[in-house]
C-alpha cells in the first residue's frame, strides 16, 4: 500500500476547507473540518477503489451481491482511517493543523441505515469480503432517514427523526449513468415483439427512476475497495412517460409522489411484519434496481446470459429481499427469451438464501391481493414458480396433501416469502449451530426433508477492525505489544493471549486497562445521563434491541429483586453493581415501550435511594448505536445474553462483548452455546431452560407461571411491586400491562417467554456473577481468556465460510499506480 504523505495530506484538506467552505481550517467549524478531512481522505480511497474495479474488470471475477434492506455501518469516517493504516500519519496532520481527530470523528452522523442485528451483520461482512479481497457488492436503499433518534423523555421513549444526510454525506458518489427504471402496478399483457413472438410486457403501470448512491468499503491495509450500492428513487422525466401517457398531469403528479415516499425511512421494525404496502414497494424496488444492473454488468461483458451463475451470486439476507427470485426469472424469460427450465435452473444456482430468525410474528407473508395489485408480473411469476414446486411437492410425497398445505409458496391467500427463498436457493443457511438445527429439525422440517442438500450452517461474526482496533484502542495496543499485529487480520492469532492469563503483571495491565475503559463510559454516562457511576463496581451491561423475548424484563425485575434484598439488610455484603441497559423499541411495540418506562424509573428509584449507599445504580443509555455502543463494549464486565432459549437466531452483540473481554451471563441460545464451547463452562454464567425443554413447553403447554408465582414470595414481591405504585409515581395502571402478560397472557400464553420460570436460575447465575468478581485473579484470568478464545467469532472466519462453500468466489490482489 502507498505510504500517505502528511504533507499533501495537510494540503488537501486545507484546500477543501477552502473550496467547499470558502474558509481556512481556522475559521471552518467542527463540522466542515469533518467534511474537509472526510474529502481528504476519499481521495486516497478512490484511487484504491478504482484500482479495485480495474482489477476486478481485467480478472473477470465472480462477485456476490449481497442484497440487504439494512446496512448499519454506523461512522465511516474513523474505520476507514484505520483501514487505510493511516492512522498516525492522518492523525498528525490532523493535529499540526490544530484540531483533535476525535473531536472531528464526533461530528460525523451513525449511518443507521438498519435495526440492529441483521443489518449491522451485513456492514461486518463487508468489512471482511473487502478485507479479505473478495469482490462484492452490498445492494440496498438510500433511506433519507434511518433508525429513529431515541430520546427519553420522563423515563418515555420519544422517537426523533434522523436526518443523517441533512450536511451531505462526503463519501457517497451518486451515479446517474447507471440509474434504472423500476415498475409498479399497471397489468399484463400479451404482445408480439419485433420476430413476432409473444411477449408479456406490463403497461399502464407508475413507475419511478432508482439512482444509485456508491459508498466505499475500505478492505484492512490491502488496497481493496469493494462498493455498497444503496439506491434513492427519482421521479421519471415527464417526457420518458409512454408515449400514450405524454402530457397525462395527472400520473406525472403520481409517479412524483412515489418517487418521494419510496426511500423515505427505514421501517423501524425488528423481528415484527408489518405488511404495509410501502414495504413491499422498497423491496422490489432495490431488488429490481440491483438485479437489472447486475444483469447489464454482466452482459457488458460476455455474451451469453445462460452462464450468469459463472459470475454473479445474489445473497438474500433474510427474505426481506426475495422478490430477487422473481424479478431474475421476469429478466431471463421476458428480457433474455429463456425457456422457463432453463431460467429456473439458472436463478437456483444463482440465488442463496439466509434465515435469521424463527420468531412466527417476523416470517413475511404479503397478502395476494396486495401483491398482485403492486406488482402483476412479478406476480404471475410467483404464481408459476408455485404451481411447479406443488407438482414436485406432490411428486416427493404423493397423495400427503399436507405436505403441500405446509410447503407451498402461495396458500391461504398469501405469498410465503421464506417458502419461495427455498424453493429457488441453492443454499438456506442459519446463523449459529443451534439455530440451523432448529431450522432443520423444526422450523423448516419439511424443506429440510426434501432438499436436505440445501441446507447449512454459517455462524455469525463481527469484525474486530471496528470493535476492537477502534472502539477500544487500548487494548487493542495491549494485544498488539503481547502478540504482535496479526489478529487484526487473522483473529485465531488471538489464541496466543492465552498464556498470559497465567501471568500476574500481564493481568493486572489487562484490568488496568478495562478499569480505564469504565472511566470512559463512567464520563459519557454522567455527561449524558447525570449519573455518577462508580469505576470500581461490576459494569453489567444488556445493549441490544428491545423484544420480549430477549428478556430485558428479566434482568430488571432481578435488579428489582436485589433492591429488596439491600433494603431488608442493608449492612448484607453486597459487591456494588451498576447495570447498563441501551435499547430501543419499535414504534408501535408498547409493551416493549413500557419496559423502558420501568427501566428508568426502577432506575429513578433506585439512583436517588440515599440507604443503599450506591450500592447499584442503574443506567438508561439514550440513542443505543454503533456509535455509542463502542464506547460500552470496551466497558464491560459482565455481558448478558439472557433469551428464552431457542429464540436468539444467533446473537452478535455477545460476541463483541467477549472479544473485549466481559464474561457472558446467558442461556444456552443461539451463538451463547459455540461460546461457551470456546471459552468452556467455568469461563460463563449459564443459567435457565434449555431450547429443547422451552420448545417442548410451548408444545405440551405444561408451563403455568401461577404455580411460580404462589411458592416463590420474592417473585411475588417484586411482580406486586410493578402494580402497587413503587415505582410508578401515582399512576398504579403503568405497568399492569407487563404484570397481567406474566401472569394472565394479555393476547399470548401467560409468560410466554419463561421469566418467571428462569428467573431463580438466573438469580443464582447472578450469585456467581458477584462471587467470581471478588476473585480479582481468578476474573482476570477468565476475561483474559474470553478475548483469547474469541478467534472463531471474527466475520473473516464467517465470510471465508460463505465464500468457499456458497459463493465460490477467488480472492483478488490491487496494486495501485503510484
Ligand atoms: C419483516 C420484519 C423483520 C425485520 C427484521 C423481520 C426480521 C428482521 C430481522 C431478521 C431481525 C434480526 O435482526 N435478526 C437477528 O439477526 C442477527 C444476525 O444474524 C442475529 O444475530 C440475531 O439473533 C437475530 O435476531
């Protein structure tokens, strides 16, 4: 890689002061200083980047297209400083020219162009395919606001929009010579093209313009640039409009309207269908935008479209953007003139599928009418694609018409999503063992029967460039000093920690330096929420989105329980504790609202009792994001991962956790249980139900939590607590919804999610938790040991996994020109 020179450097970002502001870097405010140094940078990046496209023409490389409806890649400007290694030469000239690089870091906006999870999933993937030099596209949408702005209001959620673009975005590149036109509604018809053969084409249809917006993403010290492609709809120009349409006001007025509400906001929904019509238009509208590109890309380039799979591969993350599978087999039956085995043997070994998650209520089912009325074609696609997997439904399991009520893509009036992404995928893969287990054995049984072939396993990861390398920069250099620089490429490195766990010095820097961590989010903490928190107590932290069925009511109505505890025994030893919670809840999820309610006012209570001593404290984080979330990683001790087991498709949070080194407090679910595998029993806190005994339960509905709920008289305290105005200043209804979904159901089974059923185990797993803290050593050890352990859970060993046995990609060297 070329060394950048901190002098042009100096140069170039004074001389963008200059013509984006007309001002010096004196008179420029912290924001165009940003923007200055964010242009500066980007001229070293797309150099690279161009370098990459060169390459990757004159190698004719097969490419994945990773097609995602979220994209949480959080800052930029700070990861790709440090994937450039440049790092000490930007931040000197960063300094001589008299600002602060983190200073001018904090004034970039999150992209929050995502919930949580899956999205920030696929923002470490790309980190990684670049890293790795796999040629790669992330596809998706230009949301002009992303996840909601999260403020807390009197202990209420508040939702804010987030206008992340509202000063420009300095690393996008819009590219209007690739813009394509995307269709809806209208009907088929029947025509003859120019040989006089049929055709099916739509007409009277709306239709808008998608403009693609490019964005960088800066491989680790490898000259790699791979692209993220996210789309903005615009209106068509009037005179585009079919010629039978020229000067119809009306329908220009229409097709305005759609190009303005297509790409307006990200739906905040996590793990929740909403069904509405707009979603589905943002799905077929990046899916439709990107396959027709990756189509023209390919054509521009060979002439037969029958050998496409040689080169392209479309990911489909979730089935949030499956449509994919109609939309190809529309261009090669319509556009190219394929017959329909063939297209559909090509669209098979073209198309891969994801599942994240087996909650019932995020499985997507459009209703018929709703589809067909939105996208004809598309439709009738669907409806063939349908028709033939019955047949060989039919032909698996003759006369077992069960097997098609339970399989087939449209029944019941609706287009099953997850169905038509199997039918079609050459590969259905889950994100941790467990899940895929689950998958194969219940979820997805049926197709697991059928097409066993399909299915696999590729455990989730994150990328320790950002959360670790950037978000805790001392350990990092600690690591770095003890075993040199490879982890940051090569995490299985990380393992040579290991024998400094033994050692006393090497442990007591290693605490050190988390100690230095909980100063860090101890000043963040008391600038944004007013509280004192004390360095010195346990840091137990739950950041995620919240949902019932992650249990942050758990884990409060335990700190609920412990309060109990310190009040009838206040000189009782007790190690101090402050739990940190960060999570949002989607908009119209009240009961998930109500729990951040009881949250801070638990934590209102609680803070302010002078007779405890600040023996705990309890902290609210507002706006949870990557930006933020960093900052807490780094300082953990105690990280929980308490879903009702079977329900955490994976989790990835607790991931970023072990490899800053807190110990996991969870249950055997999702990626918890290939954790504990790697850092062994005695290095976690486990605690509760297993998936098999919860799923058993929800089959045999043997679990009554009233049984619980009369013999345990600290249950009972504490759920008498949520109705008797404890902390509910006056109104005792506030959190009669979440006591009545405990003990009555309110819409679902009583305690769907376990709480009371887990909660003395969990307890006791929080015994243990204080219990190995007051061992100094034996702690250190063990967190030392969870960092070195984490190896396997980097998103590089995961892509790996994707690139050779799914996508079958080669990896690609760049050098850039002097
Ligand atoms: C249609 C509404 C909707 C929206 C988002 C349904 C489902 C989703 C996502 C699949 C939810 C999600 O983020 N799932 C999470 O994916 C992570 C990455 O694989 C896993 O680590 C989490 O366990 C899983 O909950």
């Amino acid at each position: 890689m070329n060394e950048i020179n901190k002098e042009e450097f100096k140069k170039d970002i004074e001389n963008y002061a200059k013509v984006l502001f007309r001002k010096s870097i004196k008179e420029a405010s912290d924001q165009e200083k940003f923007q200055a140094v964010s242009y500066a940078v980007k001229d070293i990046v797309v150099d690279q980047w161009m370098a990459t496209h060169k390459t990757y023409e004159e190698q004719d490389v097969k490419t994945v297209y990773y097609l995602s409806m979220e994209f949480l890649t959080g800052r930029a400007l700070g990861n790709i400083i440090i994937n450039l290694k440049g790092n000490k030469a930007i931040k000197e000239a960063v300094e001589e020219l008299g600002m602060n690089l983190d200073v001018i870091e904090d004034q970039e906006p999150d992209a929050a162009l995502g919930n949580g999870g899956l999205g920030r999933l696929a923002a470490c993937f790309l980190d990684s395919l670049s890293t790795l030099g796999y040629p790669a596209y992330g596809c998706g949408i230009r949301y002009k606001y992303g996840m909601f702005k999260q403020v807390i209001e009197n202990g209420y959620q508040i939702e804010k929009p987030d206008d992340w673009l509202k000063n420009g975005n300095p690393f996008e590149i819009k590219r209007p010579e690739y813009a394509v036109e995307v269709k809806f509604g209208g009907y088929v018809a029947m025509r003859k093209d120019e040989f006089g053969r049929d055709k099916f084409v739509q007409e009277n249809y709306q239709s808008v313009l998608a403009v693609p917006y490019d964005l960088p993403v800066v491989g680790y010290n490898n000259n790699v640039v791979n692209t993220l492609r996210i789309w903005d709809a615009e209106a068509i120009d009037t005179f585009n409009l079919d010629s039978f349409d020229k000067g119809d006001y009306q329908k220009a007025v229409e097709q305005q309207n759609l190009a303005r509400t297509i790409c307006e906001v990200l739906y905040p929904n996590d793990n929740h269908m909403a069904g509405k019509e707009l979603r589905l238009k943002q799905q077929y509208f990046f899916v439709s935008a990107s396959v027709q590109r990756a189509v023209a890309k390919y054509m521009e380039k060979h002439d037969d479209i029958r050998k496409i799979y040689e080169k392209v591969c479309f990911q489909l993350n979730d089935t949030h953007p499956t449509v994919t599978v109609s939309e190809f087999m529309r261009i090669l039956v319509d556009d190219y003139g394929l017959e329909w085995d063939e297209a559909w043997s090509i669209t098979n070994k073209t198309c891969a599928y994801t599942n994240h998650t087996i909650m019932s209520e995020a499985l997507e089912k459009w209703p018929l009418e709703l589809f067909s009325r939105l996208l004809p074609r598309i439709y009738q696609i669907t409806e063939e694609i349908n028709r033939r997997f019955i047949l060989q439904i039919q032909a698996a399991y003759p006369g077992d018409n069960s097997k098609v009520e339970k399989m087939a893509i449209i029944y019941d009036g609706q287009v099953k999503m997850a169905h038509l992404a199997i039918a079609a995928s050459f590969s259905v893969n889950g994100v941790a063992k467990l899940h895929t287990e689950i998958l194969k054995n219940q979820e997805l049984k049926d197709f697991y029967q059928m097409m066993p072939e399909k299915f696999n396993n590729k455990t989730n990861g994150i990328t320790q460039r950002r959360f670790l390398l950037h978000g805790n920069p001392l350990l990092a250099d600690w690591v770095t000093k003890k075993i040199g620089d490879d982890w940051i490429t090569n995490l299985a490195h990380i393992n040579e920690l290991g024998i400094y766990a033994d050692d006393e010095l090497s442990r007591k820097e290693f605490m050190n330096i988390k100690y230095q961590n909980k100063v860090r989010l101890a000043k963040y903490i008391k600038e944004h929420n007013g509280v004192e928190v004390n360095p010195r107590s346990i840091f137990d932290v739950q950041v995620k989105r919240l949902h019932e069925y992650k249990r942050q009511l758990l884990n409060i109505l335990h700190i609920m329980y412990l309060y109990n505890e310190l009040k009838k025994n206040p000189e009782m030893d007790f190690y101090p504790r402050t739990f940190i919670f960060g999570a949002k809840a989607s908009a119209g999820y009240h009961r998930a609202k109500s729990i951040i309610k009881l949250i801070n006012s638990v934590g209102d209570v609680i803070n302010n009792d002078k007779d405890i001593h600040d023996k705990i404290k309890v902290v609210f984080i507002e706006n949870y994001r990557v930006s933020n979330a960093e900052i807490i990683f780094a300082a953990a001790d105690v990280s929980e991962q308490i879903s009702t087991a079977s329900k955490e498709a994976s989790g990835t949070g607790n991931m970023k956790f072990m490899l800053n080194g807190a110990l996991t407090l969870g249950t055997m679910d999702g990626a918890n249980v290939e954790i504990v595998d790697e850092v062994g029993k005695e290095n976690a806190f486990i605690f509760g139900l297993s998936s098999d005994e919860v799923i058993a339960y929800e089959q045999n509905g043997q679990y009554n939590p009233r049984d619980i709920y009369n013999i345990d008289s600290d249950i009972r305290a504490v759920m008498t607590q949520l109705v008797d105005g404890t902390y509910a200043s006056g109104n005792l209804d506030e959190f009669r919804d979440i006591y009545n979904s405990l003990l009555d159901g309110n819409g679902g089974r009583p305690d769907m999610y376990f709480i009371l059923k887990d909660f003395r185990s969990y307890a006791d797993a929080q015994k243990r938790v204080e219990a190995a803290y007051r061992d100094e050593e034996g702690w250190a050890k063990s967190a030392l040991l969870n960092v070195s352990k984490s190896g396997k859970f980097t998103s590089d060993r995961t892509i790996e996994e994707y690139a050779k046995e799914i996508w079958h990609l080669e990896k690609v060297t760049v050098e850039v020109p002097e």
